[in-house]
C-alpha cells in the first residue's frame, strides 16, 4: 500500500514537471534562449515618453499625459496623477527584458492568455507611438508573464516582478495627495471639532493661539497639524461630483471637523465626516466637489484641545543660552550675569546684586536648569489663580546673546504653585518639588 502512495505522488510530480516544460518550452525555436537577455523594447528612453494608455486587469484604462516635470491623468478622468506610479510605470518599460522566446508565429494566443490580454500599455513621445507591450497570463511557475509587443505575433517571456508597476488601474496612478499646501505662504489656521473652532496665527515662524483666548502655542504640535493635513492621503474615492445636497449622507454637511489652513489669506479647507463601512472617515477638499475616504486615525489626530496647543515650557531659554538673569524674591533682588572667557575655557558666572562676586557656576547652572525645567501640568484662568499680588518670586532672563527675554511671575497658593507670564494667558500650574529645588538654590546664591 505505501509503495502504491509513493508510485502516486512520483506520477504527480511528473505531471507537473511536464506541465512546466510544455507551457515554457512548448515550439520554442533554437537559441531562443540567450544568455544576454534582450531588452524588450530596444533603447527605449524613458524620459522620452509623455503619454500612456494603460489598460489594467481591473478593465480601467487610464490615459496620463506628462504636464511639465508632472504627469496628469486626462481620461476617465481629469486630476494630477502619482508621479512616482508613473516614473516606475515608464521605467518597467523600459527596464523589461525577454527572459526567453516562446513561439515566433503562434497560432492560438489564448493558450498564453494574450487573446484577451490582462494588461496594454501603450505610450507615445511627441505625439508618436513608441510601443505597446500587451501581457497575458502567468507560466505555470509563475515566474514569468507571457508578452507581445506591437503589432508582432511573436510570444515572450518577461519578469513576474514587472507586474506590480505595469497593471495600476486608475486609482492606482492618482495622486492621493488630500490637499496641497504651499509652506511657505501658511500664516494660520483654524480647527473646528465638534462645533468648537481653536485659531492659530503664525508669524516669523511662531505660532501662537489667538482664538478663544490669547496664548503662546507651542510650534511642534501646530507644524505637526500642519504636516499631518500635508501628507494625508486618500483611502478611495467615493464620488467625483457629489452635489451639496448628497453631502449630508456622509456627514460632511455639518462636518464633526474641519481644518482651515491659511495661504496669504486664501483658506485651503479640509472637512471630515461620518464613518465609512469599511472604517474609514469620508472627507473632502471643500474648494471642491469630489468626497472620498482617509484612514480613521487622521481625522483622530485633529481631535486637540486648547490645552494641547498651548506651550508647556513656562521659559524659552535654557542654561546654556542664558546671559543675565534677574529674580526677585522676599524684597531681594538677586542678578547674575555670564562673562565670556579667552581661549577654551568655560564660561564664568557674576554676581552684579545684592554684592559684587564670583559665584559658583555648578550652583548657577543647577538654578537656571531647574527654572528652564518649568512646565505647566495645567493652566488656570486669571481668576482662578491667587498669589500673584505677593509672589514667591519673579523672574527676568536674557538669553540668546542678550537678543531675547523671558519674564514670569512665580506664586505658592498652598501646594500649587502658579507661573503667569506676561505675553501668556492666565497662568500655568507647575510641579511644586521644582519650586522647591529652585528656591533652595537661589537662597543659597543670594548669602
């Protein structure tokens, strides 16, 4: 009985082998094999091509015509096309080598497949046809893709690989850019969630809040919102065309969030709506009428509160900008400043007042790092903060060579420990332990 089983499986294996060598060897001439594989399209260059037709297995047939240094599509539709999609298009062209002959005159193309061929390329440089490569099935080992080209009869092999660029359906080659912005023209933006809408303003790259209070925004997470709206890409394409009046269907009639940015005053406006079947957000350009899906966690991504945006860091400076600094706590007014030394050596610390004197830099440096270590756990509106009219302490740095300047008022209510800034809102609530450290370095400064 086994060697009944073994006799069955070696009869299967040469099945299979004969299939193989029937399918890729099957009329193949003498020397259709080369050990120098022919290009299929003899010096082809790439960057001559301007135009494509492509017919993908999907049954889309796509035209991209080259539009500068970027490609378009023009049919089905009109819209900017991937460029990268298309370069590697043009480049599996033009890289595409005949791994082996397989019948010079064949008299069934079906057999391969390239009766109805599962992908047609064809593509045109200055107005001219270049060449049209039309690809069938798969051999047995799927190795290979049967071809032909032009109007030849002769059937070839070309590399399996070559597929994943040469069969892109219309999608495929669009570019799924959700919208375009122009960095360098951005000098705001508006972001409305769930009915609330945060303004930020930017100007000499600094951001800062502006609606619905006046605050310092922190750069990285409003360049973050930025860059985020920037690289979103489109998931599918739902509808080239929707009316205003289909919008409601996809919640992008009174849209759960929208993102506003500004462009020298011309606004650039994303919105996102309800949930798709598949999981994702539908969404739309609003300067135009095409809606289409992103991945969830984009729209997620805006879901920020004012908190978010403020700046945490109570000081910009940091101890190793720091040229003078100024504090005043208990009636005494202590003022240090950094002088500059020759050659190699680290620079020293003075004391200006209340005396004249050298000081110890380690002591120096742990009081500025420790003050540049503020950062608000929270914020509290001026009404909510008590102590600022007996402060702990304030604090005047210059820093950047003397080119910038912090300022904070620093109060204890109890535990909790209010920073107010003069160009900021309110007041943030720092860490108490900090505090703490800070005034036992100054103390020790001011002996």
């Amino acid at each position: 009985m086994r060697g009944l089983k073994s006799t069955l499986a070696l009869f299967v294996v040469l099945i299979g082998l004969g299939s193989y060598i029937y399918f890729v060897t099957w009329k193949q001439p003498d020397g259709g094999s080369t050990s120098d594989q022919e290009k299929v399209f003899t010096a082809l260059d790439k960057d001559k091509i301007d135009e494509l037709k492509i017919k993908s297995e999907s049954g889309d047939i796509t035209t991209v015509k080259k539009d500068g240094d970027n490609w378009r599509i023009i049919s089905p539709v009109t819209a900017a096309a991937a460029t990268s999609e298309v370069s590697a298009l043009t480049s599996a062209l033009s890289q595409a080598e005949i791994v082996r002959v397989i019948d010079e005159n064949p008299s069934n193309l079906g057999e391969f497949g390239l009766a109805t061929p599962r992908l047609d390329v064809e593509f045109k440089g200055g107005g001219q046809t270049m060449g049209r490569l039309l690809v069938g099935e798969k051999t047995p080992t799927g190795a290979s893709l049967y071809a032909i080209k032009n109007d030849e009869k002769r059937v070839f092999l070309i590399q399996a690989y070559s597929e994943s660029s040469l069969n892109r359906s219309t999608f495929d080659l669009r570019d799924k850019t959700l919208i375009k912005l122009a960095r360098d023209k951005i000098q705001g933006l508006d972001l409305t969630t769930g009915g609330t809408t945060l303004k930020l303003a930017k100007k000499e790259n600094v951001w800062r809040v502006t609606s619905p209070i006046d605050a310092r925004a922190d750069y990285s997470v409003s360049e973050g919102v930025i860059g985020r709206v920037e690289t979103a890409q489109i998931k599918s394409i739902v509808g080239e065309n929707v009316p205003a009046a289909d919008l409601e269907k996809y919640g992008l009639d009174k849209p759960e969030i929208s993102v506003s940015i500004d462009l020298a005053g011309a606004n650039n406006v994303v919105a996102f709506g309800t949930k798709a079947p598949d999981g994702s957000v539908y969404a739309r350009d609003t300067a135009g009428t095409t809606v289409v899906t992103v991945e969830s966690t984009l729209a997620d991504d805006f879901r920020k509160t004012l908190d978010n945006f403020r700046t945490k860091d109570v000081f910009e400076f940091r101890a190793y900008n720091a040229t003078r600094a100024e504090i005043v706590r208990d009636g005494k007014t202590l003022v240090i400043e950094r002088v500059k030394t020759e050659g190699d050596k680290p620079d020293i610390w003075k004391r200006v007042s209340p005396t004249a004197g050298d000081l110890d830099k380690t002591k120096v440096d742990t009081l500025l790092t420790s003050l540049a270590d503020f950062r608000a756990t929270s914020f509290a509106e001026p009404k909510a903060v008590s102590g600022l009219d007996k402060p702990a302490m304030t604090v005047t740095v210059k820093f950047d060579e003397g080119k910038k300047e912090d300022k904070a008022v620093i109060a204890k209510s109890g535990d909790t420990v209010y920073a107010s800034r003069p160009d900021d809102f309110g007041a943030a609530t720092v860490d108490l332990e900090k505090f703490n450290e800070v005034i036992k370095t100054l103390d020790e400064l001011l002996k």
